[in-house]
C-alpha cells in the first residue's frame, strides 16, 4: 500500500502513523519561501518551443 497526500497532510503526526504501520507515503510539502528559492531554477522555462518528448528536471539540495 502507498498512501499519497497533498499538503493539507503534511503533518508530522500523519508521518508517524504511516512510518509506525510500515506504509510508503508521498506527501507534498507546503510552499514557502525556502523551498521556493531553491526551485526557481528547474521551474524556468527554457526558451524556445516546446519538445515533443517529455523534460524530466531533478534538482538536489537539503532542506
């Protein structure tokens, strides 16, 4: 089972439960300033037209 969330259930209590019961789990984040700056570049759209293959961006970064 894998449970996925918006951020209304970023809630470290929903974490737990989740951890506690062995279940994987994404669940965004609520946007904030931090986390803003540090995507602001893989966000940017390249100039030009769009591929007709799919971009696939990763960034890396603590947090």
């Amino acid at each position: 089972m894998v449970f996925r969330a918006d951020a209304a259930f970023a809630k470290p209590e929903i974490y737990e439960a989740l951890e506690a019961r062995d279940i994987k789990y994404a669940i965004r984040l609520p946007a904030n300033d931090n986390l803003q700056r540090n995507i602001t570049e893989p966000l940017t759209r390249p100039v030009g037209r769009p591929s007709f293959k799919p971009v696939v961006w990763f960034k890396s970064f603590l947090y």
